[in-house]
C-alpha cells in the first residue's frame, strides 16, 4: 500500500475542505436567492407613506382600512372638496389639455384594485391612488400574500393571489355600499403577473386591466437571476432555486404564466416597460404584447424611454396620463367576456 506523504496529505485535506465550503456556500446563496423571491424583506411604512396616510384631505382623497379576509387593504376615494391636491390637479390638467372631459372632483365613475410590486407594500400605490382618485376612480389597495402586513408568509405570483382582486372589491362594495361594477385591475411587475392572471379566470367581470414592469413567465426570471449571482454555475443554480421554491411554497415558478392568461383576454389591455430594465427584460414585455396580438381591444405598446424597473413611473413619460386615458376609455369600450 503507498505511503501518503505528509504534504499529499494537507493538500487533499484541504481540497475536501474547500469543496466542502464551496457546497455550502452555494446551498446558503440558493437557500437566500428563493428566500429573497418569496419572501423579502417586510417594506415599513415610509415618511410619504405616513404623510399621505396623516393629510388625505390635502391630496384628494378620503382613506379607510379594512381587512379582506386576513388581507389588509385600504380603499381611496375621491373627494368634492379636496386640498392642494397638487399631482392630482397636474393630472387633471393634462387630461383635459388633451381633451378629455372629466366628472368634478369627487364622482366616482369605477373602481380600480391596485396591486404592488415584488419587495413593496399597499401603502406604495398611494401616490398612484392620489392620481387616479383624480381622473374619477375609486382605488382599493391590499397588501399581498409575502408583504405589508399579510400575514401569508410566501408570495406565490399569481397562484393564489389570482382570486384576491375580486375577493377584496366584493368585501369593500359590501363594506362601504358601492356597486362593484365597473371595475378594472392595475398592477406593477409582480402586481401585474397577477393582474393578468386575474383578468383572465372565467368567472371574472373586470373591464379592463393594465400592467407596467411585468414579466411573461416566472421560470425566465429565476433563470436570469441565476445567471446574476452564479455565473457559470446559473444552470444547476437555477434548478435548485426551482427545486427550493417547489419545495417550500409548493408550486414551481414554470407554472406561474402572465403570458398564457393575456391572450385568453378580449377586455381591453395595456402593456408598458421601461426600455433600460435590468430586472425584468423589456423583450418579457415584447412577449406579452406578442400574446394579445388577437384581442381588438390591446392598447398600443406604452415604451417608458430611459426608465429601469424601479423608476417606470418617475421618468418624465406622461405614463398617468395614458393610464388614465386608458381605464376612461374603457369604460366605454364595448363589452366582452374577459
């Protein structure tokens, strides 16, 4: 039998090692890579949050909370005798300027269901609430499953949350005694995934939805992710992740599909991207778009010129104005199921 010399010895020990920590270093980044999709970090109340939430008055609108279920939510509703209302006013402005005519302050012509982003909160779409609540929309904001105040500890994309719209606009027409028709959907990248999928279930009554930042299928997200943080590794990386959230949430993220629900559609939709995106590809949007080509009533592709996926509504594209163009619109639009 040979001898193993001392220094063969050290070296092979320390390979062992190494290898040792590389595995566990690389189960600890996937472990935290699904953690960080279904689970990020609780977004807390931020000062405009609070501000909005202390001076509803100044901003146009009137703000209760109430509680769908175990969702929390808060419903916006516009006022006859608003304060300042200073990006409210802006909107009117320029809707008018392009010769729309607008209901006065505080008739409400339908209602919108808002849903937030990856990584966000209800308390986000205030400002996109104070907005809308302008232009004569009613807004209801719920905190979805994985953020806020949900309790739900797991974020799903769609799988679960597809049913939580028309949950929450049932129990708010009940709660604060309105019609819950019309309504339409809004949502921003995750919030738009499950916009989508919302519109699309056979039972659904919206008239229109639109969506800004949202991707075609959940897989291509998690396969780019991968190709981020492990490099040459992306191929096994991105299976374990799946592996990982199949395992902990109990669905697989090639199931999660905007792109098979938008071309079930024939409400109106409106489909929107930033063209500097580095999180969500703008060629996802393309594939969206490219799926509701049969549905006369796809609006025209909105490109938000120079915004990345966190900035889509800051850039200096009239992006309110065209949404809210939208849902006016809409609400004359010939009726369609789905």
């Amino acid at each position: 039998m040979p001898v193993v010399s001392p220094r063969a010895k050290r070296l092979r020990n320390f390979l062992l090692i190494g290898c040792t920590l590389v595995v566990v270093a690389f189960g600890i980044l996937t472990w935290l890579a699904s953690s960080r999709l279904l689970c990020p970090a609780r977004r807390q109340l931020q000062d405009y949050h609070r501000e909005i939430l202390g001076h509803a008055q100044e901003h146009g609108m009137r703000i209760e909370s109430f509680v769908c279920g175990s969702t929390p939510c808060l419903l916006c509703e516009p006022i006859s005798n608003p304060g300042a209302a200073l990006k409210g006013n802006k909107l009117r402005t320029e809707l008018q300027s392009a010769g729309l005519t607008l209901a006065p302050w505080g008739e409400i012509k339908a209602t919108l269901v808002l849903l937030h982003g990856h990584s966000g909160c209800k308390e986000d779409h205030l400002p996109i609430a104070e907005r809308f609540c302008a232009a004569g929309f009613r807004c209801l904001l719920p905190d979805l499953p994985g953020h806020g105040q949900h309790p739900a500890p797991f974020a799903s994309f769609g799988k679960t949350e597809n049913v939580l719209p028309s949950d929450v606009l049932r129990e708010a027409s009940l709660r604060f005694h309105f019609q819950p028709a019309p309504a339409a959907l809004f949502g921003i990248s995750q919030g738009g995934a499950i916009a989508l999928q919302a519109a699309a279930l056979e039972d659904a009554r919206w008239i229109a939805v639109a969506e800004l930042s949202s991707f075609a299928s959940l897989d291509r997200i998690v396969r780019s992710q991968a190709e981020q943080w492990f490099g040459p590794f992306a191929s096994i990386a991105d299976g374990t992740v799946t592996r990982l959230i199949q395992a902990r949430a109990g669905y697989g993220p090639a199931k999660i599909r905007p792109v098979d629900s938008i071309a079930k559609l024939r409400i109106p939709v409106f489909i929107g991207h930033g063209d500097a995106d580095k999180f969500v590809a703008p060629e996802q949007a393309q594939l969206l778009y490219a799926a509701a080509a049969t549905n006369p009533q796809r609006a025209p592709f909105f490109n938000v010129a120079g915004a990345g996926h966190s900035n889509v509504l800051v850039t200096s594209a009239p992006v309110y104005a065209s949404l809210s163009t939208f849902f006016l619109e809409a609400l004359s639009a010939p009726a369609t199921k789905r």
